[in-house]
C-alpha cells in the first residue's frame, strides 16, 4: 500500500518478534515434514491430512487457512498452471507436475506464512525453469530489503528479473504484513518502481511471495471459488517468505535449514 498506510503498519515489538520466530519455525518446519511424503501417486488430499495432523497434535498450533473465509483445507496446493489457492482434493500427483504447498501456521497467537515449489518424479524442463526463475524472484527480492529501502525497490528486483527471463509477473496477488493477523498492511507488490511506496523501518514484518507465469501474466479464477490458474494455461511458479526488518538487515522468519539459496 502507499505511503499514506504507513501509519496501519504494525512495528512489532522484541516480544511479538520472538514469538514469530516461533510461528514462522512451525510454519517451515511443516513444509519440511511434507517434504518427504510428496511424490508421485500421492494426492493432495493425504498432504493436507498430514499437515492439519502435524500442525494441531504436534505443534499444538493452528492451521490458518482452514476456514479462512470458508477455504476447505489446511494448506493450499497449486499444480502446474495453478498459480495459488488451489484446494487440496482426490487428484494423484503425476510425473512432471510442479506443486506448490503453502503453509500458514498460528502459534500462540502469531502467525507464520511460507511456501515452496516440488517437481514431482522426473524434472521437465520448462518445469524446472519457472521453479527457479520463481525461487530467484523471491531471493531477489529479500537482497533488497534493510532499513531505508521501499516496497518499490522490491518489485521492481522482482519485476526486472522476471522479464529478464521473458516470465511475468501476476499482479492481482501480492506479499502482505502479517503477525498478528494473517493478513496486514501493507501489500507487497511484486512489481514497481525503485524508490516508491513504504520506507522500510525495523521491526515491520511482512511477506515476500511471488507468482511467476512461464506465459502471460492473466490469471482468472475457477468456479470453485479460489483456485487462482493462469489464462494461457502456461505453467505458473510460487515461493514464499516471512520476513522481519532488523536494524541492520532482514530476518527470514521462515528459513528452511536445507534451504539452497538459488
Ligand atoms: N497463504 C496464503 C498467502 O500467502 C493465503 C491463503 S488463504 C487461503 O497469503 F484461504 F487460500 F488459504
Ligand atoms: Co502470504
Ligand atoms: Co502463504
């Protein structure tokens, strides 16, 4: 959002931050524990069970997404040309398919928010190629955050490396400030221009989240209701983060320990 909601930014305090780092831990560590049940055969469904079992016996944490506005599951899946929002259902994972899995965890409180890509079975290439133009987006976009720097300096790192690639950028969806809240101000566009929008100021948290589309960057919405696809059919990649501002830098909240920085 622009400058004139820097005032509806929520600056988090040293104790709200430390319970963050909580949620956001949760939050990545169900990614991980996912991680070793997504392969070919396996459907949606099953994940989402594991991750609501996860969530609620062993982290004694909540699942945000479920009945979110009445969304249906725990955790969003999005294959292949769906960009974000898809539901999990009875649908096998095939060879090939690329998936997105997002995670957002409430844990005393406070909320963690993270995503990522899997290529299931044998990678494609056009499959591999959005996962990681996707992946470089969102790095991109953390290498610009510290304090003094503007929302518009993010979108715009995220927007040159994108079309760099001949990819673009889906602009109906943005990162956002989260928390306390799943969703706060301010929005997070993932294109703009350098200099523009909010200064960056310690203690804002908020999210990174790129949609990147191999094709155009249309997208409309299924009859389901939330499932996000790309109008082209062209496949379409997301990663997510939850960040806090330090004096000095960033804090990914949602760090995974065997993430590879691309
Ligand atoms: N986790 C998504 C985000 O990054 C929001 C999902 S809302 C849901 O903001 F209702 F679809 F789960
Ligand atoms: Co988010
Ligand atoms: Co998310």
């Amino acid at each position: 959002m622009s400058d004139n909601n820097a005032d509806k930014v929520i600056i988090k305090t040293p104790e709200q931050l430390a319970g963050m780092r909580i949620a956001g831990k949760c939050a990545a560590d169900v990614l991980m524990m996912l991680s070793e049940h997504v392969r070919v055969g396996v459907t949606t469904d099953t994940l989402d069970k594991l991750a609501y079992d996860y969530i609620v016996n062993e982290q004694k944490a909540i699942p945000a997404c479920l009945n979110y506005k009445g969304f249906p599951r725990s955790i969003c899946t999005s294959i292949n040309h769906q960009v974000c929002h898809g539901i999990p259902g009875s649908k096998k994972l095939s060879d090939g398919d690329i998936v997105n899995i997002d995670v957002t965890v409430i844990k005393n409180g406070y909320f963690g928010d993270t995503s990522m890509m899997f290529e299931i079975g044998k990678p494609t290439i056009r499959g591999s190629r959005i996962c990681r133009i996707a992946h470089e987006c969102l790095w991109i976009g953390i290498d610009q955050v510290k304090p003094g720097a503007t929302l518009g300096d993010i979108g715009y790192a995220i927007e040159q490396h994108a079309k760099n690639n001949h990819c673009s950028v889906v602009q109906e969806y943005c990162g956002h400030g989260v928390g306390l809240e799943f969703h706060e101000e301010p929005h997070v566009m993932h294109y703009g221009k350098k200099g523009e929008g909010l200064v960056l100021a310690p203690g804002m948290t908020f999210t990174i989240e790129p949609m990147i589309n191999l094709g155009k960057k249309e997208i409309k919405i299924l009859p389901d209701g939330w499932t996000v696809v790309t109008k082209d059919r062209a496949l379409s990649a997301q990663w997510e983060h939850t960040l806090a501002i330090t004096e000095t830098g960033v804090e990914i909240l949602t760090l995974r320990p065997n993430e590879a920085r691309p």
